[in-house]
C-alpha cells in the first residue's frame, strides 16, 4: 500500500491528464467498433436470448412462453435433428477432405518447378467464384440427365450417381464443391510448407528417410499447428454453411421463385439441411420468430466453442500481441 | 527440367552409373509431379471451361448431352443483358459492394491501428471480442437485426441495412489490418512521434503509406464479401426486385429460365467473370490477406 501512495507522490505533475488523453484518443480510435459491437452485437445477441422465451409472429406483441420454444425445436421440429446430422457428417467428412486435399494441393504446388505460377492460379480461381454461380455451375455439371459429368462416366461405363438429386449423393456432391473451391487452404499450407527448414529435410535424406518418412516426421510436426488451425476454421465456417445446400436444393428440386410458392428447405428429402437455414425456415417461411431465436443460440453456442477452442490456441490467431 | 537436375554442365560428361540413376529418378519425379499437376488443373479448370461452352449452345442442344457447341450462340450473353433487372441487378451490386468496401474500410483503420499499436486495458478482451464477431454466422443475431431494421426503421426493401453497419467497423477487416499493421515497427510511429505528429497524423502520414497493401487486401475481401452475399440480400432485399444484388437475382433468373441451361450458365459466367477479373489486376494482395489471416504467429 504504501509504495503505492509513494509512486503516486512522485508522479509528474500533468500525468493523470495525459493519462486522460491517452484513454480518450484509444476510445476514440475505437468508436466505430464499440458502436458497432453494441448495435450489431451485444444488443441482438441479448435480444435474442429474450425472443427465444417469447411468442412472437412479427405483428401481434410478444408474449411470454417460457421454455416452449426450446422444446419445440428439440423435440418436435422435424428440421432440426436432421440438419444436425448433416453438420457432423459435413464436419467429419467435408472438413476433414477439405484437409488433406488442401495439404495434397499445397505439397503438389511446391513440388511444381515448371510455371509455377500458372498452376498456382488455376488452383485458387475456383475459390473466387461466388457461392451462388458456383454452386449453380455444379448443379447443371452433376445434373444427372443430361450433366457432363454423367455423360463422361457413362461413357466410360461407371454407373452415374444422382448427385443432388439423390438424397445419398448430394453431400458428396456438395464435398466436391467443396474441394474445388479448395484454394484458400492451398494458399495457407503452401506457405506453411515453404516455412519448414529446408536443412531438416537435408538431414532426413542423410540419415536416409524415405519420402513418406520425410513427410511424416519432418513436414507434419513443422506445419501440425496450421493443419489445426484448418480443421478448426473449417468447422466453424461448416456452422456457417448456408449459401451452397440452399441453392443446390433449390436448383435441383425446380422450385420457381415468387408467385407464392415457398420452397421448403433440405431437398432432397432433408438431406441439405443445414442448422442456418433452420434460422431462416423458422423466422422467414413460418414467421415464428422465438423458435427461430432458439436455433440462432444453439449455432451461437456450437460455433463459439470452437472459437474459443482456437484462441487458446498458440499461434493460430497471434493473440499473444506485442 | 533445367531447375529439377540442377547440375553444372561440366559434370555431365562422364556420367557414371550412380549419377545415371540419380538423374532418371529427378526426371521420373518431374515427370510425375507435373503429370498430377496437369490432372489438378484440369479438375479446377474444367467446370470452368463446360459452364463458358454451355452458355455459347443453343436452347435446343443444352439440353442435350453435347459438350461443344454446334453453333456458337454469342447472342445468348445479350439475351442476359436484355433480362428485365439484370442492369440493376448490376447497379446494386456495385453499390453494396463500392459503397460497403469503402465504409468497411475508413471505419476499421483506426480500430486496427488502436488494438495493433496502442497500449491501454481491455485491449485483448476487444481483439477476443473482435475475432469471435468474425466468426458468429450472420443467422445468430438476424432476427432482432431484421426486426430492427424492417419494423422499427422501415429500410427492408432495400439494402440499406447491410451497407449502414459497415461504417461501424467490421470484424474480419479489423483483424486483418491488425494482423498487417503488427508487422510495422514501432521505431517508424516513435520517429514520427519525435517530430512532432499526434496518434492522427501518425495514422495518416506514416502508417497509411505502409499498410497499402493490408488496405488492399481488405479492400478486396469486403469487396468480393458483398459482390457474394446471399443470405443478406435474401433477408433484406428479396420482396424488392428493385434491391436485388447479382448473387441474389441469379437465382431467380434460373427459376425464370428453368430449362434453359444455357442462358442460366451464361448469367452465371457475368456474375463470375468480375470477380476472378479483379483477382488478376490484385493477386498479390489477395495472397498476402489470406496468409496473413491464417499463417503468422
């Protein structure tokens, strides 16, 4: 206590002013944000938690239910399981093939000597296409009557999957987008790769490491923390999935828009389904805005475990600052 | 080849057997990892390639399984053009994407600056608060935001409620810039300090110039962020024509044209063909965000 009031005895005169004005300039520079953060955050994340207790339909006033809401969508929402389902098969499968093949790309494009740079480019394009066009390129690619790709592998006489049509092969259909557009894991692994030192690799060979030796206890331990940071990101953007199922069921079902109709999400048979598009069925296509809200938090929940997960993470984000 | 074996040129001459072998496994190699790489491309390559060829059949051979066309239809594109709403389409598009780059960009700047360079308590709280922003689904806060926007400040029907909130700093494009302006020394903001600027000249004169090509890539992602956006327009926009982005009306335009494949692929080729246009005047930049963003530490 007393080296305290000490140091505050000595403390220059002016200091708590320019203490003051240091705060002042720091809140300042970060008033856009605050007011972002409590407008477009904290105030719809608590508003949220508030509608998931309430009835409400958007033009009667709200009213309390308590937990009706929670039990509907777990118990009798016949979306909800389902699209749950969809996430872990996407996490355990999407994710993970999106892993490796984006390792397999980025190794490959290191190895490439002869115009690098071409084979650099048409492997990131794909991910540049908007989701949209993309995913409506693949639905008339995999559309299995007259797709080229069915016209392909029934030329060469491999029997021709449904693709999004079927509901056992429109997630593989949905994976392959997936790796087409594998680009930004290329480009994060490639620098990961080239970051390994070179001389671990030169004392491998001498110690007469075989390439899958090499690989194995060179390459992966140097880049395991980027391989992490792919996995987690991965399943984080796999909560956030919504664009590509949407309108490859959409394309593929030949619902038209407008004139009244209303296309009911997942097709084929709840196979697309996805845990944002509950929030959109629920809130926008049956305006029950408070079970709606219960599907947000549990995606809020899901999403922000693995968030979390990745900030304990050394080295993932660069939290440690200066 | 001349980069794989690598050897000086005087060596060659007396080849002996050990050095025979060594140099027909280097050309294997080549010849096996450029013949996976050719096998690469082509997967990345060729949707690409059927969507262009597809958009140039007529509407009788597009649905046919034929993969050339028999009579290159370029007069398809201006079916597109002619589309009641595309021009719009396009004007929205330009607008949410300018208009929302713009404001994303000047808004985060000096947030980025406060959390990369400022030192002061809650600072690593807000960079947590930051990066868990960036990676909440836009679904989780929809409904208040929806109700926000459409019941109390009546703005649905427009796209209003997605470029407003980018002048308030957005979570990625703050992280990003962060991440980019860590890499500056501190001895260039402590040089400018000795001179005589203030934090905002600081920012200003010394900083900005440096960070172009962070500026740049945020620039790009928030650009290429709204130029993709469905959920947003599908939200705020969808029971207006009139406020219809690209992404958006391309969707409808292939349930107008349920058939016609061929008009739908040529859409899509116009809603594609900006995108990877800019990549090619800013690659660099783009590289550079999407390391940044994932790799250092």
């Amino acid at each position: 206590m007393s080296t305290v009031t000490l140091a505050k005895k000595r403390r220059p005169p002016g200091l708590a002013a320019k203490q003051r004005k240091q705060a002042l300039r720091t809140l300042a520079f970060m008033s856009p944000w605050l007011i972002g953060f409590a407008v477009f955050f904290a105030y719809p994340l608590i508003s949220t938690v508030y509608f998931s207790f309430m009835h409400y339909d958007g033009f009667k006033p709200p009213t309390w239910v308590g937990t009706k809401n929670w039990t509907y969508v777990f118990k009798n929402y016949p979306y909800f399981w389902p699209a749950m389902r969809n996430t872990l098969w996407l996490v355990v499968v999407m994710v993970s093939l999106r892993v490796v093949f984006g390792l397999g790309v980025g190794l490959l494009i290191t190895k490439i000597k002869t115009a690098t740079g071409v084979f650099r480019t048409l492997f990131y394009l794909p991910y540049l296409a908007p989701p949209v066009a993309a995913t409506m390129a693949f639905a008339f690619l995999l559309n299995p009557g007259t797709g080229p790709v069915n016209s392909l592998l029934e030329k060469v006489g491999i029997p021709a999957p449904g693709w999004f049509n079927d509901p056992t092969w429109s997630k593989p259909a949905l994976t392959l987008l997936a790796l087409w557009g594998i680009g930004d894991l290329m480009v994060i692994f490639m620098a990961a790769l080239l970051d390994v030192p070179q001389e671990q690799y030169e004392a491998a060979e001498l110690d007469g490491a075989s390439a899958w030796q090499r690989f194995r206890y060179v390459t992966l331990p140097n880049i395991s923390p980027i391989v992490m940071f792919a996995v987690v990101t991965g399943v984080i953007q796999t909560m956030q999935y919504y664009t590509q199922p949407l309108i490859a069921g959409k394309v593929a079902s030949g619902v038209i828009q407008g004139a009244g109709t209303q296309f009911e999400p997942g097709y084929p048979e709840k196979s697309t389904l996805t845990l944002p598009q509950l929030v959109y069925n629920l809130g926008f296509q049956r305006f029950d805005y408070g079970s709606a809200c219960v599907v947000a938090l549990v995606l809020f929940a899901l999403s922000m475990v693995f968030t979390a997960f990745l900030m304990r993470r050394r080295g993932g984000l660069n939290l440690a600052g200066d | 080849m001349a980069q794989v074996l690598d050897k000086p040129v005087e060596l060659r001459a007396p080849v002996t057997p050990a050095e025979r072998t060594a140099r027909r496994k280097a050309l294997m190699e080549w010849i096996a990892v450029h013949s996976l790489g050719v096998a690469a491309a082509l997967f990345f390559t060729l949707p690409f390639v059927f969507v262009f060829l597809t958009s140039l059949m007529s509407d009788s051979q597009a649905l046919s399984r034929d993969l050339i066309p028999h009579t290159w239809e370029w007069g398809n594109y201006r079916k597109v053009f002619d589309t009641p709403g595309f021009l719009t389409w396009w004007k929205n598009t330009l607008i949410y994407a300018g208009l929302g780059t713009v404001l994303t960009v000047v808004s985060s700047i000096p947030v980025a600056y406060a959390l990369a360079k400022f030192r002061f308590r809650g600072r690593n709280l807000s960079l947590m608060l930051v990066i868990s922003m960036m990676m909440l689904p836009p679904q989780v806060v929809i409904i208040p935001m929806y109700l926000f926007w459409a019941k109390q400040l009546d703005l649905s029907g427009t796209l209003w409620p997605l470029i407003i909130p980018m002048a308030f700093g957005d979570a990625f494009s703050i992280f990003l810039l962060r991440q980019f302006l860590m890499t500056i020394p501190n001895e260039y903001l402590d040089a400018a300090k000795v001179d005589g600027c203030g934090e905002f000249k600081t920012l200003v004169r010394v900083v900005l110039p440096m960070a172009k090509p962070g500026i740049a890539a945020v620039a790009l992602f928030q650009f290429f962020y709204a130029w993709n956006d469905y959920f947003g327009p599908q939200i705020y926009a969808s029971e207006n024509p009139g406020a219809w982005t690209l992404s958006y009306g391309l969707e409808s335009f292939k349930g107008a044209h349920h058939t016609d494949w061929n008009l739908t692929m040529a859409a899509t080729v116009l809603v594609m063909a900006p995108v990877i246009l800019v990549f090619f005047f800013a690659q660099k930049a783009f590289v550079e965000g999407v390391t940044l963003t994932g790799v250092k530490g």
